[in-house]
C-alpha cells in the first residue's frame, strides 16, 4: 500500500470515528469548543508527549510486539535521558549522598530467546526517586541522579544497585492532569524500575520493572503493568539491602521491512 493510501485509510478511519462519538454523545457546540481550547492548550504546554505516552503508547506497544518472543515489554514513557554514562563496577546508579529510599540491588541474565548468554548488553536503567521525581525533569534533583547504564559480562550477567522508586502521578497542573481530573480519573503510575536491554542483532527491549508491594498496580493511568514485569524484592540477610531478581530474553532482529 503507498503511503497516501495508507494515511487515506488510517486518518479517515480515526476521523469516521470520531465523528460517530460526536453522533453517539450527543456532542454541544459548548463541549466541541472546550476541546479545542485543550487541544491548544496541549501543544502550548509542550505536553503531547506526555499525553500520547500517557494514553496511546501501550495500544501501539501491544500491537507492535504483541508477538515478540523473548521478555515482555512495555511503554517508554517520556522521561527517558540517552546520554547516560556506562558505569564501572559495583553498578551503583548515581544518588545524592542522602538519598532517600530502601536499598536494593538487582541481577540476572540477558539471554537470547533460546536460552544462551549475551556478553555485553546494555541495560540503560532509570528511575523516579523516593519522592516519584525525574531527575533532568524535576529541577530540584541534581542532573544524572537514578540513571545509568550497565554491561553483561562473559555470562550474560548483571548486578544493579539502587534505591526503589516511589509511585507517582503525571503533571496534575497542565491540560493533562486536567482531563484527567475532569473525567474523575487516578493520576498515579505504580513505582517501576526503566529497562531498555539493547544487544547487536537483538531487538532491543524496552521494559519496566513494577514493585510488587506498591499500591496501584492494577490501577495505572498509562495502563502498562502486565504481570510478567511485577518483581518481588525481599530482605538479603546480612545486609540492608533488598533483592530481586530478573532475566531478560532478547528476540533476534528483525528482518529490514521490506517495501
Ligand atoms: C513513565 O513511565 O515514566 C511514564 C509513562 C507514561 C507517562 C508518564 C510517565
Ligand atoms: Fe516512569
């Protein structure tokens, strides 16, 4: 199909059912200019990025690797940073000297989707702090704190240390937080832990780790928790740190899309 014919299908089809919404709800002139108002207010705030992977992302996650083998994924989200250092060894995502938040540490294998170790994959791994902020988007945190990014060694292994994240809501005070409120939503993301395990001649894998004692996991705003990515970090004896563990199964690539 040629790309005009595919946008005549695809923007007909989303327009054809707006339009029946319009018809099914009995839509005002009142309420139509109230959502172009927001629809403006959107782009004035820089917020679509937010919205979409608030409310799209997971449907065009599903239906794009819905028949992935391997790991489960999910959304990215938009709090993602690129440019995060490779860390040394002990692994230790960077934190201010008083960091808030229960230690823990993480580990396990990346493999390929037969079983067999992949040394030197990346885990790009990010998080929000104690407080449910972003560093490089809240500025009261330092740049570059909860971020970093982590090699497998010969065995495929990984070992991760860092604080657990705490739940968080989107912006309440933006045009986002106000559909939300305005259609009596819950704003709040259950605390996860960011993943993107990346591997030359793997898809890469974008993921995120949900902690199994946080409140709204059956509840998030951005609909992504599958139960494959629920993890369970419990007490290590002889230290003050939690663990889990986890091991990532990377699909091969797949073939250039052919035209
Ligand atoms: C996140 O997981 O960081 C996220 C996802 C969607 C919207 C906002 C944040
Ligand atoms: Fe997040």
């Amino acid at each position: 199909m040629t790309d005009t014919a595919r946008a005549d299908r695809v923007i007909g089809d989303i327009l054809s059912r707006i339009h029946a919404a319009i018809r099914e709800h009995d839509i005002t002139y009142e309420e139509y200019q109230t959502a172009k108002q927001w629809l403006i207010d959107v782009g004035e705030a820089g917020e679509w990025p937010l919205f979409l992977d608030v409310f799209v992302e997971h449907a065009v996650e599903a239906q794009v690797f819905g028949d992935r083998k391997g790991s489960q994924g999910t959304i990215l989200g938009p709090y993602h940073l690129p440019d995060a250092p490779v860390l040394d060894p002990p692994h230790e995502l960077p934190r201010r000297p008083d960091e808030e938040g229960d230690r823990v540490m993480f580990s396990g294998r990346v493999t390929d989707d037969q079983g067999r170790p992949i040394q030197g994959a990346e885990l790009d791994v990010w998080h929000a702090d104690a407080k449910g902020l972003y560093s490089g988007f809240d500025p009261s945190l330092p740049p570059g704190i909860l971020r970093g990014k982590v090699l497998t060694d010969a065995e495929g292994r990984y070992e991760v240390r860092t604080i657990l994240p705490a739940p968080y809501t989107i912006p309440e005070d933006g045009p986002t937080g106000a559909l939300v409120h305005a259609a009596g939503w819950s704003p709040w993301r259950p605390a996860h832990i960011h993943v993107i395990v990346s591997a030359e001649g793997h898809e890469p894998l974008v993921t995120q780790l949900y902690i199994d004692s946080s409140d709204y996991l059956d509840n998030d705003v951005a609909n992504a928790v599958k139960p494959e990515l629920i993890v369970h970090p419990r007490p290590q004896e002889g230290t003050d740190e939690l663990t889990f563990t986890y091991d990532f199964a990377l699909a091969r690539e797949r073939a250039a899309a052919t035209v």
